[in-house]
C-alpha cells in the first residue's frame, strides 16, 4: 500500500448537508477533499461519512488525521 499524498498543511472548513460523502484518503484526487477515484491501484481507500444535519466541518487535507476525515491538528506536526 502507498502513503497518502499530503495536500495541504492545513483543513478545509465547509458547511455539509445532510447525506453520504467519500473524503479522499490518498490525497491525489482533484476533487479535494472528496473523492474522485484517483486512489485506484494505490491500496488506499476513501473514507465514507455521513452528516445527519447541515453543519460547519473542519476536514483534513493532510491526511494523516486520527480523526479522519475531520481535522485533528496533525498537520502542524508535518
């Protein structure tokens, strides 16, 4: 399995409605931070949430989250 791709060194804050998403794992995708299906062949795979409400999220671009995909602060450890 390959290493995620860091993106950014920092999150991404966005209002989310209710309903499913894929957060991009590997970082290739140029779809950030969702997945495009850029991680093909690579071992990594996109991580499924849902939101039950409309709500403010901070999601990590780093990828090296423990919370993924919501911003732990990791990134300014890289």
């Amino acid at each position: 399995m390959e290493k995620p791709i860091i993106f950014d060194k920092k999150p991404v804050m966005m209002t989310l409605e209710p309903g499913s998403y894929y957060w991009c794992a590997c970082g290739r995708s140029s779809n950030q931070p969702f997945c495009d299906g850029s991680h093909r062949g690579t071992g990594i795979t996109p991580v499924q949430f849902k939101m039950e409400e409309k709500k403010d999220v901070w999601l990590c671009l780093c990828k090296n989250s423990s919370n993924k995909p919501f911003c732990d602060g990791t990134h300014r450890t890289l």
